[in-house]
C-alpha cells in the first residue's frame, strides 16, 4: 500500500483512525489509479517540513474530517475531494502550508478539486489552477489565486484571496450560480467570464460574480453570455428567452477598470434567431448591469453601441 513514498491500490481510513507520515524521499504520492479516503474523525496528514511535497495522481478524498494539514506544497493531477455531508456543521478544513497547484487531470474528468459546502480549503501561498477545473461550493482563503489558460473555476463559493487573475475560464455557480470574489480581481487577455441566463433571479437562475474589490478587464478578455435551458431536466430543450424590460445584473465590483469600450468585452452565445431584442449595458451603482430592450423591424440582435447580428452569435 505505500513503498517508497507512493501509496497504491485503495487506503481506507474510518472510525477516528490516523496516519500521520514522513517519507524519507522528496515527493510522497497518492499514485495513478490508487484512492486514500478519509471518513468521519479520521485523519490524512502531516508532510512535514523535512518529507517535502504531496502529489495526488490518484484521489484523495476529505469526509467529514475535522483538519489536515500539509507542509509544503500540494500537487494534484487527479483529484481532491474536500467534503462535508450534507445537514452537518464544523465542516471539513485542509491547510496547505505553501502552494497548491492543480494540473492536468484527465483521470477524473475535468475537476481537480472540489471543495463542498461548508468545507474550507487555506493555502499559505499561491493556489494555482492549470489545465483542471476547481470546483468551489464552499470558502477558499489563499494569498493569490492563478487561473491559467485552460484552467477553470467554478462554483457558488466563496474565494478570499488578495489578488486573483483569470487567464481561463471563471464560471460563477454550478449552472447557474453565484461567485464571491473577496480581492482584486483581474481578467487577463486569455481570460473569459462565462455568465448564463436562465431566469430573472440573481445567484439562482442567472450568474453573477460579486467582487469585493477591484475587477480589471484587459484588452482582448472576455465575458461570454449564455442562453440556458432553465429546466433541463425535463428533457424539453427550450432555451430562456427575456423579455424587453428584463435586467440582469451579472457583475459587481468596488472600481470597475477595463481598457476600452466595456461592450466590446461581451459576446452572446445560444441566441435563438429571430429575436427582436436589444441588449444594452448600464452600471447602477456599483454593478454592472445588461437591460433587455425592444427592437423593431427586422429581427436582430442589437447590443450597446452599434452591434448588431442576425441573431445567431458565434
């Protein structure tokens, strides 16, 4: 089960048992194919400062677990799983001293990381999403956050972090939802903003990204806006269409900065044709808002100054 620092096969922890460890070697590794889970008051932890880093290749999963806390840097290519069963309190906490990094993960699909409601997740350093998607349905605290390109967030959780910069793709909720951002954040030309409408209500049946900061859009990013399916578990494919009047308030931040036009950053996406509509920006307070309005004549899609379409936006 676990030979010069790689564990194997499957390692099942369960009723308030422990493994505490230090590994002689530099890396100790939940290996490919191989699965540590962590149920009730059990407990997966200490890389110490002397044993170096943790590589999960495999899963590791995170139950109901009062705290595990890991040294140095944490390095995920197939998945972690940080979880508290539903109705519970206290949640599940994972301490990882200096960095986490999370990479490419085909194994388990696209999440790399999922950390469930009422679960916390503290990096020391720099948390780090490459080519994976982190999953955050509950509070993230990390000195910066990096998502690169190809790398993902999404959830309706909460990230405290001072600086965080999307060079990917940040997806508020699980479809749709609601993403709080407590820091600065910046969008970098790599980066998009994908906001799905499916309803009038905020945080629920469209996305919204609340930053408690700054939030810069350099030139070139993007916010990528999305007709859904309110219901698509009815197996009826029938796109949400908004009416004139409907206002979507999808972004808010403390200073708004972007290079530009700030229209020229939205692009539509799932447009049915034929809609006589018009979309046009406006910035209550300290939001950014889209207002829908009516278009007569010929059926298009208007947006802000001048864009216009024939309804089918690529």
């Amino acid at each position: 089960m676990f030979s010069d620092g790689v564990f194997t096969g499957l390692v099942l922890l369960e009723n308030g048992a422990n493994m505490v460890f230090e590994a002689e070697s530099d890396l100790v590794e939940v290996g490919l194919g191989a699965a540590v889970i962590i149920e009730g008051s059990g407990n997966f932890h200490k890389v110490t400062e002397a044993s170096g880093n943790l590589l999960i290749a495999g899963l590791l999963r995170l139950f109901n677990v009062p705290e595990a806390t890991y040294a140095n840097d944490l390095l995920v290519s197939g998945r972690l799983n940080i979880e508290e069963p539903p109705g519970s309190f206290g949640g599940t906490t994972v301490r990882v001293m200096n960095d986490l990094k999370l990479f490419d993960s085909g194994l388990f699909g696209s999440v790399a990381l999922k950390v469930s409601q009422d679960s916390s997740l503290h990096v020391g350093n720099r948390f780090e999403i490459g080519e994976s998607t982190a999953m955050i349905d509950g509070v993230v605290h990390s000195g910066s956050v990096d998502i690169s390109k190809g790398g993902s967030l999404c959830g309706d959780g909460t990230i405290n972090g001072q600086k965080i910069a999307n060079g990917g793709r940040v997806k508020p909720g699980g479809s749709p939802g609601a993403l709080t951002l407590n820091g600065d954040y910046t969008q970098t030309p790599t980066g998009v903003l994908e906001i799905e409408l499916g309803g009038l209500q905020a945080g629920s049946e469209y996305d919204q990204l609340v930053v408690n900061g700054s939030a810069t859009f350099e030139a070139g990013t993007e916010i990528a806006v999305t007709l859904i399916d309110p219901n698509p578990s009815d197996c009826l494919e029938q796109l949400f269409v908004p009416q004139a009047g409907d206002t979507f308030d999808f972004l808010s931040a403390e200073q708004l900065i972007f290079d530009g036009e700030f229209s020229d950053l939205v692009r539509f996406t799932n447009v049915p044709l034929g809609l006589n509509l018009g979309f046009e920006l406006s910035f209550p307070g300290n939001m950014v808002a889209l207002e829908v309005t009516e278009v007569t004549g010929t059926p298009t899609l208007v947006f802000g100054n001048g864009f216009e379409g024939d309804g089918c936006v690529p």
